[in-house]
C-alpha cells in the first residue's frame, strides 16, 4: 500500500494523529529530502528506514514500484504539505493506481489552501497555478488565461524571483491588481504582505533579500480586463 502522508509546512505540531500513526506503521518512508524528514520523525520518535524519491528519475521510480510490488507498506511525504501537489508523488501515485495497488491519501496541511483561508480573497472557488515557466512570455500567457475566469489566481514563486515577478504583474495586468503574499506559513517568520500590485512590490523592494516560500495570490482591480496582447 502506498499512503500520501501531508507533513508540516513549517511547525511541527501541524500534523495528523492520522499522519503519525501511518509513519509509524510504515515499513518505510520515501522522501524528497532525508534530512528534512529526519527532522520531523525524530522530533516524534519515530525510527524509519528513509529513501530519497526523485520524481525526475526513472531509476527513482523504478526502485519506489519495486518495493510497492512487494507489498511493502509505503509512506510517500515531501519537505512539507500536500505530496503531488507541486511536489513529488504524482508518477508514482499514477503507476501504483495503473497496476491496482491500493493508494491511501491523508488529510492535512497544505500551503496553497492556507494561503487561500487566510488571504481574505475570494476562495469558494480558484485557479492554482503552481510554479510558473521561467520565461516571461509564458508567465504572462498563464496568468492571462488564468484571469479569464474571474477567480483568484494562486500560485508559488521563488524568493530570488518574487521582485521581478511582482513587477511584471504591474507592468502587465496593472499597478492596483489585488495581491496577498504569504512567505513562510506556520514558521517563525510568516509574513502576510496585502494591497496593490505596485503597493506589495514596493514592500517588497525595501527589503534587501527576501527569504523563504511564497504563495502568491493575485485578482485583477477589474475582474476580465486583460491587455490585448496575444
């Protein structure tokens, strides 16, 4: 059996009576960094055999199905949330259910819908976008088509990139689009950043170095109005 385990974002009491017990009973825990894991299991006491699961290795995957083919009870986690959601999990998760093995999915945390909770945005209904490409021709072309729908617009940026994203958004979609920035959710230093476009970028433009993870969250000033650019 393979059991989709959410593990903290950043505090470690934000976790399932149901996760701890399904680490526990796990024959082993493949992670997407073992020292990240490590932490989380030994500040729970839990001793578990960890292997290293690469998403974007065959032979990762290959040795993940083998040990799923012989029974072996699996717990999947990343460095923290919802595994497969923008995280490693979903290729192994998709063989597992192609070849009939049970799959059992944990409730728990997850940045993108604790950034959605707590935006103050509307969020009964949202586009998230993940990681956008790298290049800005087709960070425009998402956005855009993603605003089309007149939702909220959810998305995770780097903290080396979130100045130059955020100045696009201006440059692009306007200075008052609506923006909540949330950077390191449940840690010590989480941070809530909400106006405008250019009143977020200007924030974050007196800060030297921004550190951390970062959901954004974006809704235009007037819901359908899109330049006209291709």
């Amino acid at each position: 059996m393979l059991t989709i385990v959410p593990t903290p974002l950043g505090n470690l009491e934000d976790i399932t009576l149901r996760s701890l017990a399904a680490l526990r009973e796990a024959d082993l825990i493949l992670c997407e960094d073992t020292r990240r894991t490590i932490k989380l299991l030994s500040h729970y006491a839990i001793s578990k055999k960890l292997i290293r699961y690469n998403e974007h290795s065959e032979r990762s995957l290959s040795e993940a199905a083998a040990l799923l083919s012989l029974g072996k009870k699996i717990a999947l986690v990343s460095d923290g949330g919802m595994p497969c959601i923008s995280d490693p999990g979903r290729k192994l998760v998709a063989l597992a259910r192609a070849s009939g093995l049970a799959v059992e999915t944990l409730p728990g945390p997850s940045a993108v819908i604790t950034a959605a909770a707590g935006s103050g945005l509307p969020a009964d209904s949202f586009v998230f976008l993940g990681f956008l490409p790298r290049s800005r021709g087709k960070i425009v072309k998402a956005l855009k088509g993603a605003f089309t729908l007149k939702k909220t617009v959810i998305l995770y940026e780097s903290p080396f990139r979130i100045k130059k994203f955020m100045e696009l958004v201006v440059s692009e979609f306007g200075p008052g689009t609506e923006t909540v920035i949330a950077r390191e959710l449940t840690k010590v230093y989480e941070e809530w950043l909400k106006g405008t476009a250019l009143e977020t970028l200007k924030k974050l433009e007196a800060v030297k170095e921004v550190k951390g993870e970062i959901t954004v969250l974006l809704r235009p000033p007037d819901e359908g109005r899109l330049k006209d650019e291709g």
